[in-house]
C-alpha cells in the first residue's frame, strides 16, 4: 500500500509536467513594413508601431513597403509578449 505523501508527490510532478507542456500564448498580427532599423535591430510598421524581434531574427530580409505577418510569444514569467517571428505575409 503507498502512503499518502507519495501519492501527492505523484500528482504534484504529473499536475506540473502537464501545466509546463501547455502551449505558451501565441498573438498573431500582420501589417505593412514603414522602415527597417538595422542599427537598433527594430522595425516599425506604417501604423506606427515600433518593434524589436527577438535575438536571432534576421530583419535584413526584410524592406519597406513589404507586408508581413508578427507572431508574438510570452517569454518567460513576464506577462509581456515578444516579437518572436516575422514572415511575409501571404496574399
């Protein structure tokens, strides 16, 4: 017979292992390049809003005047979303 802590340690790991593999939120935006800032590593759209993608996101494929799609994820325990992906937009 198991005794009731290993039990609870039992449900305790599977209930965090679970909560942990939940797919983290994900936003979706789309919108038209105005200008690309490689020295600041930004982009802003002509709505005027002003980015900065994740590290690792190579902006130079990117002009102005292209539409694009955002993609944007919640890193970490911050309640803030990062630009995480930008791809061209599909027609």
């Amino acid at each position: 017979m198991r005794s009731a802590p290993s039990i609870f340690a039992a449900v305790t790991i599977l209930g965090a292992a679970s909560w942990a593999s939940a797919a983290e939120p994900v936003v979706t935006a789309a919108g038209t390049i105005k200008t690309v800032d490689m020295l600041h590593h930004s982009i802003t759209l002509t709505n005027g809003s002003t980015y900065k993608p994740a590290r690792g996101i190579n902006l130079e494929r990117f002009k102005a005047g292209q539409k694009v799609r955002l993609t944007f994820r919640r890193s970490g325990p911050s309640p803030e979303l990062e630009l995480s992906a930008i791809a061209p937009a599909e027609n």
